[in-house]
C-alpha cells in the first residue's frame, strides 16, 4: 500500500515520470535484494511496462500503480474479471488475450 501511496502523491503532486523514477529505483533496489515486496515483487517490471503503454491515456494522466499492477495481477491469474467501479478499465486491455475487461458487477 506504500507504493500506491507513493505512486498517486509523486503523480498528483509533480507528474507520472517522477513515479515511474521513483518505482524503477524502488523495482532496482528489489532486483538486487536491498528491499524486498513480497508477493507482488515478481509483478513490479510488468507493472510498469502496463503505465508507461497508457501514460498518454486519460488526458496524458496516464494509469497508475494500483491500475497497472491489477491489469498484471489478472493476467497471471488468466482471468479478465475484474470487480471493479473504475471505469477506467473500459479502455484498458488484458494481457490475456480477451478483447476487454469485464467489469463486475456491471457486467453480469
């Protein structure tokens, strides 16, 4: 939760390039063992890899952290269901291959 804090503060108060300096410095530091973040450490790489495909996206808002790292978090679980009220996802695409993200519960 640390990181998504980190994430929206870096973001809302000096931009989304200092995040991802910011979360490849933290991912670094992982990398070679210095800090450690369990569960999501393996995540971390691919998570950035989903901001910075949408950092133009949403009036060059981009997506942050905690929307990348669940777009990343679905793909490793082979799913496209997310519960969700972020509409966000609507034009975000699942890295598992599906057209779209379903959305629950909207989209029952």
């Amino acid at each position: 939760m640390v990181l998504t804090e980190l994430d929206y503060l870096l973001t809302s108060k000096i931009g989304a390039s200092a995040s991802m300096n910011a979360l490849d410095f933290v991912a670094r530091q992982v990398e070679v063992r210095r800090f450690e973040i369990p569960e999501v450490a393996p995540h971390v790489r691919g998570t950035m890899a989903v901001m910075r495909g949408y950092q133009d996206a949403d009036d060059s808002r981009g997506v942050g952290l905690t929307d990348a790292m669940n777009v990343v978090l679905a793909a490793a679980h082979r799913t496209a269901d997310l519960f969700t009220s972020d509409r966000r996802f609507r034009f975000m695409r699942p890295l598992t291959g599906h057209s779209a993200f379903r959305l629950l519960p909207d989209d029952l």
